[in-house]
C-alpha cells in the first residue's frame, strides 16, 4: 500500500490533528485574511503557488552546496533565507487550505498533520543550516540542509498526495458534465420566491432558486469544498455555502467572497409548460 494511504489509516493521529484543525479555524476565521490565504484574489489556490518560492528556495541552496564549490556559499545562504522568509505565508494558506477540510475527511486529516509536521522539520534544519553558516561552519551547514531537503521531499509526496489524489484546493465542479438540452427537473409552482431546491439533471445535481423573480441554477457541489449550496442560506441573489460560508450570485455564479477561490458553474434556466427547466451553459 502507498506510504500516504497507509498514514490515512493510523486512527492515533485523529486527536492531535482535530485540535490543531480547531485553533486554525479559531484563528483564521473567514474574511479577507481567509480570502487572501485561500487565493479568492487569485482566482485559484494560492499554496501550491507559494510552495514553489519555499521548496525551489531551499532545493537550490542544496544544488549549490554540493555542485556550485565555495565560492556558492553566500549564495546557498542567501537562497535559505529567502527560503525562511516565505515559509510562514506558505504555512498559513496550507493550513487553512487543510483545516476546511480534515473536518470532514479522515485521510486528509491525518495526512495533512504529517506533512505539517514534515515541513516543520524541514524548516527547522535549514533554519539550523542557515545559523550554523552564519557562525562560518559551512559543513554542518551543508549537512543539515540536505537532511531539510530530504525530510522536505517527503513531506512534498504528502502535500501532492493531498491535492492531486484527495482534491485539497481544486475546483470540486471541474470535471462535472450536464446536459446541453434542455432537461426538465421541477414543477414551477413547487419554486416560491427566496427558495432553493436540490434537483438532479441528467445525474449531475443542481440547485435551484428563485431571487429577485427569476428563476436561476447552479451546480450545486460548490467549488471550495462541494459543500451542498441548496443547504445554505440565499439573501437577495446571493447564495452562502452551508460549510465554509463561500458566497455566490446565483444569477452567474460569480464569486462575491471565499474561502472559494473558483466561481460556480451557472446553467441556463426557463419555464416551459409549468416546468423548471435547465442546461449547462
């Protein structure tokens, strides 16, 4: 079994990663600095981003200890402590990027406390790199930094692990499909002003609402986290997601605030016959 799969499994894990997931909601409430760290501004996740300032920062140190000769070492130095620099604005967007969802995933809390704490360790041996270069033993220097790179080439397969096979930070809408004919879903009549309904076309869901007297849709996994939007709460033509208060227009599906960094799919609505009908736009 993967290494990754395997820590997914280790229950032990649970306690310490729940209580670690709570103080970072406690901290990181929602609002701009959880938009900001979330990458609303972005227009997608801003931690994969930041992470190649960190780890291409320390892996090029290492290069140049072992391949650039003495006359690198400055150098090296420098490219750590840039490396240090950027590391507590990658930290923070990952852990909020985590802590809106261990809640709810298993695996991903477990996985994501061990590459919190990887990383930790990795920052901590190029930190203790960066000062023993500082106090001239360039040696223990080099050493502790290759043992950084190799605790952080670790805890980078967690971090790819977390994104590519669990979805931590994608678009939970991309690859959903829909019909491009119309396709009837809900009697009109059942549709009063200021309602959603949970709808379900060709095997894709949708929500449903009436706001402002038109009737509108969108996909209803939402983007952030596919939390169901006909569970939250609609006011006017705005729509908040029931499980990290992401907001949208249901009109476009357009972004009004996060921690959703990715607009919601819009499909085409009208009445037709008593009928509420719908297709992907």
């Amino acid at each position: 079994m993967q290494p990754a799969r395997l820590i997914g499994q280790l229950e032990a894990l649970d306690a310490p990663a729940k209580k670690l997931g709570k103080t970072v909601r406690n901290v990181i409430k929602p609002g701009p600095l959880k938009d900001a760290l979330s990458g609303t501004w972005l227009g997608h996740a801003l931690h994969p981003m930041l992470t190649d300032v960190t780890v291409g920062s320390f892996t090029s140190a290492v290069a140049l200890d072992w391949l650039g000769g003495g006359e690198s070492e400055p150098a090296a130095q420098r490219l750590i402590g840039i490396g240090l620099l950027s590391t507590l604005p990658t930290v923070s967007s990952g852990y909020s990027d985590w802590a809106d969802t261990e809640v709810a995933d298993e695996e991903v809390r477990r996985i994501g406390i061990v590459h919190a704490v990887s990383n930790a360790t990795a920052a901590s041996l190029f930190a203790a790199s960066w000062l023993a270069r500082r106090r001239g033993d360039h040696g223990r220097g080099r050493a502790l930094a290759l043992a950084g790179g190799g605790v952080m080439a670790a805890a980078g397969y967690l971090g790819g692990h977390m994104t590519l096979a669990e979805g931590v930070g994608v678009d939970r809408t991309a690859f959903e499909e829909g019909p491009d004919e119309w396709t009837s879903v809900l009697d009109d009549a059942e549709l009063g002003e200021g309602q959603m309904r949970c709808v379900e076309a060709d095997g894709t869901v949708v929500m449903v609402a009436r706001a402002g007297g038109g009737v509108y849709a969108l996909s209803n996994h939402c983007s952030h986290r596919g939390g169901p939007l006909h569970e939250g709460t609609l006011e006017g033509t705005e729509v908040s997601c029931p499980w990290h208060d992401s907001v949208f227009d249901v009109r476009d599906g357009s972004l009004v605030h996060g921690p959703a960094a990715y607009p919601q799919p819009a499909w085409e609505t009208r009445v037709r016959d008593g009928r509420i009908e719908v297709r992907r736009s």
